[in-house]
C-alpha cells in the first residue's frame, strides 16, 4: 500500500511540475502583450466609470453595467474622499482616474 500511496503522489508531483511549466512557457510567449492589454484595458475603465461617476452623477454599480464586452475581469473601486475610481485586474494591472475640476476626470500619470 505503501508503494501505491507513493507512486500516486510522485505522478502528482509530476503533473504539478508539468502545469507549472507550461504555465510558465505560456507566460513568458504571451505575458507582456496580456500586461500592455490590461493596463489600457483597465486605464480606460477607470477614465470611463470616473466620467460615469463624478461627471454624470450615477453610481459606480450603475457604471458598471458599461464595461465594454471583455472586460469582465476589471473591477471597479472608488474614493469618494479623492473623487476617483480605480480599475484593476488582480495581480496584473490596475489604474487611477481622479476627477478634477475644470478638467474632467484625468488618469495618473503612467510610470513605464
């Protein structure tokens, strides 16, 4: 019993060493263009749910509801404090748009 307990866990082992490699691959082909997508991807849900907000007046829950078709992974805050909304994908990007009087809402700037 010892030995079948054994074989199982080392096939585990193996199959979690092979996913993790293949993760690994597939980030490194395509990670950068998914990074750069993301981060405009999210620089404009901030500057659009900031306008729906702060320049419209509506709530963020109803801005929401006008995230573009693929973006249902950017989620949206905000500070009512700082009157701004940041949008995110967890561990991958995420980005600031505070409205300012007389300008509108306007996005941190980039550090690239």
């Amino acid at each position: 019993m010892a030995n079948k307990r054994t074989f199982m866990s080392s096939r585990w082992l193996w199959l979690f060493v092979l996913v993790l490699a293949l993760g690994g691959a597939a980030w490194f082909a395509w990670g950068e263009g998914l990074r750069r997508t993301s981060e405009a991807g999210t620089a404009y849900g901030a500057h659009v749910a900031c306008s729906c907000r702060y320049v419209s007046g509506r709530s963020l829950s109803d801005c929401s509801k006008d995230k573009l078709e693929g973006m249902e992974l950017v989620m949206l805050s905000e500070d009512p404090a700082e009157k701004s909304v940041t949008a995110s994908i967890p561990l991958i990007a995420s980005d600031t748009a505070t409205y300012r009087e007389g300008y509108g809402c306007v996005l941190k700037e980039w550090e690239g």
